[in-house]
C-alpha cells in the first residue's frame, strides 16, 4: 500500500510531523509520494505581492531539492513563466498525481486555516482517497485546549496562555518563577534611535532555482504589486537560521527600546523580520524560542529585550492561533464597532500628504513587509479611527504581507487591530492620536499637519479622528474604567465651541480622505 504526503507552501518545517512518519518511523514504513503543488489558482485569489509568491514557490522547490537529496521521492507541479505548465490549480495537479501514483491514502499536516482544511477535504472526497492529518508543528498551542480554557474562564486573557507556555517549555524561567522574577517586562523608553545607520538584515544573493522563479513569477503576475528585482530573502532552513542569528547578534541587544519605534528609511530598526519564515517552517518555533533564550543566559541580550521578543512569538502569535480556532468561523464576520467605510485610494499608492502614513503604505507595497508598530500605530490605528471595514482592512493586509496567512492576520486586524472582535482579544481599541505617534517616530517633524493640533488645516488628522471615533461610539465605550475613561471625561467638558471646530475639522478630513 502506497500513500502521498501532501505538503503545502506554509508547511516546509523539517519537523513537518506528516514527513516525520517517513523520516522519523517508529514502525515499517509503506512506499509514500511526497506532493508539492504551485498553484497559479490560489495564487490570484488576491494581488499577493510578488516578493510572496517568489518566496513561497523558491522556498518550496529547495524543499523538495532537499527532500530528494534525502531519498525521499517528490512528485512536483511548478508554474513555467510561458504558462505551459498542464496544471492551473490543486484539483488539476492532484487529478494527475493520483492518476500517476494511484494512492491508497493521503497524510497531510494539519492546515493551521479552516477554507485550506475544507478544501483539501472536498478534494480528497472528490478524488475518493481517505485524508488522514497530523498535528501542526508550525505552532505551540493545542487548541483545543485553549478553547476549553477559554470557555471556562470566559475570557482567557494573553498573559495566562503566555505563562502557561512559559512554564510548558521552561522558557526564561528560574525553576518555577520566571527569569527576572516577572512574567514581562515594559520596553525602555520608545524613542527613535539617533545613531545611523541602523544594522542591515543579512541578504541572500538568489541561485539558479530562484532566479527561475523570479522570472516565472514576474511573468504571470504582472499586474500583482512588488517586483522580482532585488529579491534577498532567505529561502532554505539554512538561510532563515542564519538570519536568526544575525538578528540575535547585531538587533536583539536593542529590540526593547525600539520595539515600537518608526524612522523614516530605517523600515526595520531593530526587528527581526522573521515571521515570514516563520510562519512557512523555515524556522520551527521553539528553535527559535530556544537560541533567544540562549542570548539572554550568555549575556549576549537584556532580559528585557528577550523577553518582549519572546512574548510576541510564544504570547501573541500563539495566542491569536487559539483565538482564531477558538471562534471562527463567525469571527471573520464580527464589526462590534459597525465600521463601514472603504479603503481610501491612497492605500493603493501612499498618496497621501499624511507623512507616517504615506511612508508605511509606500514601505509595504514597495517590500510587502512592515514591523508591528507601523501595522498597529499608523496602519490599524487609522482604519479604526476611520471606520474602515474590518474586512476589508483584513484583505489588504492578506494580499500585500510576506508573513500573512489567515489564521495569524484574522485576528491581528479583527481583534488587536480594529476591535471589531468587541474584546475577544484586547480590553479596548489600540487607538491614539498624532501626540503618540510623534514620541516613537521622527515622522511628525517633517509633516506638513501639526501633532498637538487638533482643528483646523493643520490639525493631525489622527487626533481629529480620535475625539471623532470617540463621540460616534460612546455608547459602545464609555466606561468607567480603563484607559478610555480619561479621554472620555475630556470629551464630556468640551464646550460647543470646540464641539463646533472638531466637526468641521472631521467634514472636511473625511471628504479629503475619501474624495
């Protein structure tokens, strides 16, 4: 009996838990046919850009240059830049594989997104082959687990899940307690490093197989955003580990005073630009965990620094993982806010005489990447003090993102994002006018609007947003406590007068936004 192991594009980690019954068997071992499909289809399912998809099939065809290396057989549908290639998408290329191979069964790793999971199930009831899956080794988080938990606690707050997989994995810990006698730690004082320039990411010259994909991808794509020239990414295990390091060695030391920080022409600062790879199993999770951790017990790094690092791997993103099993498939659809206004233009070319935002917008569709304080401060921040639609958000960030898939960017722009989620994962919005945005970043000095302003031509259009995103949802967050009641008293002792300016101010903001 023979059997296929069908491996998909983010699911390359050497402990691929459906490759390790064949590598790793712990009894005899039937002949199996590892599937790897490009998928032109799936590929215009939206305008991904194009340093994606480059990444996503170079990164798969080392893999299945590195599992033949290894003995291991792998049946291979790739794209061909004059479009030649027999197979459109994954119905067309399982169609010939089963024809060739004739499988009694398939094994696949357990896709971490429920319209992947359905899909590969109605294919295999299409074809009548028996679909058995294993579990996600791309990730930490039992999630099954966290939705009993969450369940029994109501709300299962980030910082418990973080804990308890601190002490699971015996991350920064100190027996029992945790490294530094706290579970985490408040960055340093956020403000814009003044010493330039800032140490470069390592970058990676591309071989034969890359330069291939980079001109079949430049050719059926064109019309998708981003370019091929220039491509340096890390495409092989070997690459992205050696990246890892270099962030260990030359950004980690100062990621927790710059961790939110923004300066123009530094996109990266001191991040680490990892999850990409990530997030496709180019670095397994816990590795990764482990040789941080090591920088800190070598005095390489600050525990601070570690730490907030280690929280957004081992606390957010495995977080959000629970999250998005624990309440899709209806979490998609959540809008608690009831924000409905479109993107405007200038989300398509940064257009925009707002500095901060045109420098993010422009940073990603020119890279297809940006670290969490732009995503959160500028990007986020504005599409909920607009009204812009959640999904709508959510679709900008799946086409345009080299580390976008759905179950990590779902909940990002869903809950931490936007608030549309109602709570699920932050207590209150992540909203701020353009004062907070001036500590962390050296944007507001050369804008033509004012951050301490409020009214008027030059007044920020974040902080006329926020009063505005305030009054319009009062009766959804006017709280007592919290970091909004303050915000709220103020909006209580404004005058008509100001009541009068701030909106005039928005009528006019909005017409020029969304003109």
């Amino acid at each position: 009996m023979s059997r296929t192991i069908w491996i998909q594009a983010h699911q390359l980690g050497r402990d691929n838990s459906a490759l390790a019954e064949i590598i790793r068997p712990t009894g005899p071992v039937p002949p199996a046919q590892v599937l790897m499909i490009e998928s032109e289809e799936q590929s215009r399912l939206r305008p991904y850009h194009r340093r994606k998809l480059i990444l996503l099939f170079s990164a798969m065809r080392h893999f299945a240059e590195e599992l033949r290396k290894r003995k291991i057989p792998v049946d291979y549908y790739g794209l061909l830049p004059d479009g030649s290639h027999p197979h459109r998408s994954f119905r067309e290329a399982l169609r010939l594989h089963l024809q060739k191979f004739s499988p009694a069964e398939m094994t696949m790793m357990e896709l971490p997104e429920l319209s992947g999971a359905r899909e590969a199930s109605m294919l295999a009831r299409e074809f009548g082959i028996p679909l058995r899956t294993t579990r996600n080794t791309n990730v930490l988080t039992d999630r099954t687990a966290f939705a009993a938990g969450y369940s029994e606690r109501q709300r299962l707050p980030m910082e418990k899940h973080y804990s308890s997989l601190r002490r699971q994995f015996r991350l920064l810990m100190d027996e029992n307690t945790p490294a530094g006698g706290r579970w985490s730690f408040t960055p340093g004082r956020q403000t814009p490093p003044q010493d330039r320039p800032v140490p470069r990411p390592l970058s990676f010259l591309p071989d034969s197989m890359t330069s291939e994909v980079i001109r079949t991808v430049d050719a059926l794509f064109p019309d998708h955003p981003g370019t091929g020239t220039g491509f340096d990414l890390p495409v092989t295990h070997a690459q992205a580990i050696a990246l890892l390091d270099d962030f260990i060695a030359y950004r980690l030391p100062r990621f927790g005073t710059s961790a939110e920080t923004m300066v123009a022409g530094e996109p990266l600062l001191y991040h680490s630009f990892l999850a990409p790879f990530l997030n496709i199993g180019l670095l397994a999770p816990l590795h990764l965990l482990k040789k941080v951790e090591h920088a800190y017990h070598t005095g390489a790094a600050p525990l601070s620094s570690v730490e907030i690092f280690v929280r957004q791997i081992l606390g957010w993103r495995e977080y959000l993982y629970g999250i998005y099993h624990t309440f899709m498939p209806g979490y998609r659809t959540l809008n608690t806010l009831e924000a409905h206004a479109g993107l405007p233009a200038f989300f398509r070319d940064g257009n925009t005489d707002c500095a901060c935002l045109a420098d993010a917008i422009t940073q990603a569709i020119r890279t297809g990447y940006l670290h969490h304080g732009y995503r959160s401060t500028i990007i986020g921040n504005f599409a909920t003090l607009a009204g812009i639609r959640p999904l709508e958000l959510f679709d900008w960030f799946m086409a345009l993102f080299l580390d976008a898939w759905e179950w990590v960017t779902l909940p990002n722009v869903i809950g931490m994002g936007t608030y549309a989620d109602g709570g699920c994962v932050t207590t209150a919005p992540s909203v701020s006018g353009g004062r907070a945005i001036n500590r962390i970043s050296d944007y507001c000095a050369r804008c033509r609007y004012r951050a301490s302003t409020t009214t008027g031509d030059a007044a920020c259009p974040f902080n006329t947003l926020y009063w505005d995103f305030l009054e319009r949802n009062r009766t959804k967050l006017s709280l007592p406590r919290g970091k909004l009641a303050a915000p709220y008293r103020r909006l209580r002792t404004m005058n008509t007068g100001e009541r009068r300016a701030l909106h005039q101010t928005t009528k006019k903001l909005l017409l020029r936004l969304f003109r």
